[in-house]
C-alpha cells in the first residue's frame, strides 16, 4: 500500500519539466504581443474545454467566449489608461449580446445556456487577461508577473510531493486527491521559493521588495491558487469528468494546468498595485 502511494506520476513530471522551460522562454525572450497572442490561444483551448464540459447539460454560446478571448491577442494594442475601463465594456456587452441571443432564438438557448457561457467569459478569459496587464502594464511587471507563477505552479509541485509522502488527512470530498498537509505543504514550499526569488531579485536588479510583506502576499496568493484549483474541481464534479481534456499528458487538460493561475492573476494584480 505505501509503495502505491509514493508511485510518482512519471507523465505528470516529465510535462512539467517541458511545459516549465517553455512557457519561461517566451515570458523572459517574447515581447508583449507574443506573450497576449500566446495567452489568447490558452484562453481559447481552456474555454473550448470548459464549455465541452457541460455537453449534455446545456449548449453554451461557445463563439461569444471565443471572441472574448481573442480579444486578449490585442489587449497591448489599447492605450493602458482604458483597458480597466474597456474590460468592463468587454462584460456589458457580452450580456447583451447573450440576451440578444436568447430574444433571437426564441429561448432555443435559454438562461442556463448564457449563465455558462458568460461564466466562461469571467472564470477563463477575463481572469487571464491579468497576465499580460500584469507582465506591461506595472512597473517591473516582467518580474512580478512571475510570483503568479511561482505562487501557483509552486504550490501546485510541493503539494503533490508533500501530499503523496506525508498526506494522511483528506482535505476534500470536492478532490478526494488532496490532504490537509500536501495543502500547507504547497503554501509553506511556494512562499519559500517566492522569498528565495525575491532576495535574488533585490540583489541583482537592485528591487526594494519588503521580504514581510511579499511572503504575507505569497502566503495569500498560495491559498487563492488552491482555491481555484478547488473550484475547477468542483466543475468537474458536477459534470462527472476526471480531466477538462487529454491535451497534456499526466496533467489533463489546458484548463486544469492553469486553474490555480486565472484565480491568482488578478488578486496578484490588485495586491502588487496596492502594496509594491
């Protein structure tokens, strides 16, 4: 029984160890329209998958989410005083395009129909347009942008370990998977690594980050990102799937490899506005 529990995924490490490099190139090497175009087509692959999900329990408006998120390829073509302003116009109109399509159907596709759509919109490509706002538009966003993903794929690679060596206490029936100490341990090995990254960063690009506050910050956002990671499974569940997709290996789909990230990005937006 223990030699099953401490069998590692081999699949699950070996994508990591490719998807990490990656993804790490076109963030330090691509410039802002690589990296919206790039975000644009995750947005896209993990909407197609959200909404596949809910085939046979309602018929989402899958176009009108797909226009939102490549709406993301050219976020950077916008002056940065009114992309706040033009997400807001983005939400507004996509209710009323989505009520428009109801009125014109005949209610063919009723309220549930755009509820899930227009929850893909938020949950999926609204959330991950942080990504690129928080990589252009703050100042040293390049390495701040790179806390989200320390704080959620950290969290992410220390609760697996931590989970699979010392896990004893199941922490939800939402994700029989997790425990309680695989949860504190991805919090606790995430916010090391944050501080780690901080001190190398104060000392080479001679930042002055607060160590007390970015670890209080790490700490947060850690929690934010198992939350999210949560939540897709609490999708999961309701509509009886294991994965989103089969797309990358040990992993599953885009959707549940970035479902810690959307949840972090705009709370690391609006803390690193607030307090960096």
């Amino acid at each position: 029984m223990e030699a099953i529990k401490k069998k590692i995924n081999i699949k699950r490490v070996a994508s990591g160890l490719i998807l990490f490099p990656l993804v790490a190139i076109v963030l330090i090497f691509g410039n802002k329209y690589l990296v919206d175009i790039l975000v644009s087509i995750i947005a896209i692959l993990s909407l197609h998958e959200f909404y596949n999900a809910f085939n046979g329990k309602a018929k989402p408006v899958k176009i009108v989410g797909y226009i939102a998120a490549i709406f993301i390829a050219f976020i950077h073509l916008i002056p940065n005083t009114i992309i706040l302003k033009l997400i807001g116009a983005l939400i507004a109109l996509s209710v009323l395009i989505l009520f428009l399509i109801v009125i014109i159907s005949n209610t063919k596709i009723n309220i549930i129909d755009i509820s899930i759509t227009f929850f893909g919109i938020c949950y999926v490509a609204l959330f991950l347009m942080f990504i690129p706002i928080i990589r252009e538009n703050l100042e040293n966003g390049k390495i701040l942008l790179w806390y989200v993903i320390f704080a959620g794929w950290g969290t992410d690679v220390f609760a697996y370990f931590v989970g699979k060596y010392f896990g004893t206490h199941k922490f939800s029936k939402i994700s029989p998977n997790k425990t309680i100490e695989g949860c504190i341990g991805g919090t606790i090995g995430s916010a090391v690594l944050i501080l780690i990254y901080t001190i190398i960063c104060n000392n080479v690009f001679n930042l002055n980050i607060n160590y007390i506050a970015i670890t209080f910050m790490a700490i947060i956002l850690s929690i934010i990102g198992q939350i999210g990671d949560l939540a897709a499974s609490s999708i999961k569940r309701y509509v009886g799937i294991k994965d989103f997709s089969h797309l990358i290996p040990g992993h599953g789909g885009m959707l549940d490899r970035i479902d810690s990230l959307i949840f972090i990005a705009p709370f690391a937006y609006f803390l690193f506005s607030l307090f960096l």
